[in-house]
C-alpha cells in the first residue's frame, strides 16, 4: 500500500502511496508493535495513559501536516484517507488528532496556507481550528473533560 522514501532535502524519511484512495477509503488496518504508559517521539496516543508503537512499522514515516490526506483512527485501528490520494502522493496524519500532549512539541514548516507552527498537542490548540480536523474518540473525549480555560 505504500513505500518509504528517504528525502534528501529535509533529512526525513516519508511515506508514500503505492496506490489511489478516495475519501473515506481505508487505507491499512494497523496495531500495536508495543504499548507504552507515556508518550515517545514515534507513539501514536489511544487512551489518557496508553500509546503505541505502530504496526506495520513503516506507519511510523507518515509526516505531520496541517493539511492532512490521512487520518489513524484508533478505535477502528484503521488508516483512512481524508481526501484523494494518488501514486507517489506523501501520505500525512495532523498529529494533534491522536495527541493530546505531545513529548516532543516542534515547530512545524509544512508549508501549507492553514500551518500551525509550532505543534504541541491537541490540548493546546484552540476549539475553533480543532472543529476543521477529524480527531480521535480519545481527543474529543479529551476536549470534552478538559474546560476550554484550562487548554491553550
């Protein structure tokens, strides 16, 4: 379903599409290679105090964007395609939808119209850009049990 590509010009290793998806599209199921009670730079969060190493591995080399094209949804443990995607296409996951406070925030440079910045976790972005995104059940419980004045 995808192949990993090393990118000279940023130093990362990306993933990309072997094949089309359209919206709604399931990509790949995945798993757990490992659970964790904290949070690591390569762990996808599912619950207040659980987070998981990818399986398949290579999930792992899709990028953060702030104009996603797929999204991991970690109630069905489905990759699903947000919107068209073609051979080759980089395929990138917003990474607030499945953190809620990251362990490693960074300063974002995706280069698109809607770029966040500096990205720290759901917990510090503001309800009116969250509502743009689709985000976990473990997110939007999040957003729900946390009051807005103690978030951002």
């Amino acid at each position: 379903m995808a192949v990993v590509r090393f990118n000279e010009e940023t130093g990362q290793r990306q993933l990309h599409s072997l094949m089309s998806y359209q919206p709604g599209d399931v990509i790949c199921p995945f798993g757990a290679r490992d659970t964790f009670d904290y949070p690591t730079y390569l762990t996808v969060q599912v619950d207040t105090d659980k987070h998981i190493l990818l399986a398949p591995e290579d999930l792992q080399y899709s990028n953060h964007s702030c104009d996603p094209n797929i999204f991991f949804d970690t109630t069905s443990m489905k990759v699903i395609a947000l919107k068209p995607i073609q051979p080759d296409d980089e395929l990138t996951f917003f990474y607030p939808s499945t953190e809620w406070d990251m362990a490693q925030p960074f300063q974002c440079y995706c280069g698109q119209k809607t770029c966040l910045g500096l990205i720290e976790g759901a917990a510090h972005i503001a309800d009116d850009i969250l509502k743009h995104y689709r985000l976990t059940d473990f997110v939007l419980t999040q957003l729900q049990l946390q009051p807005k004045m103690e978030r951002v």
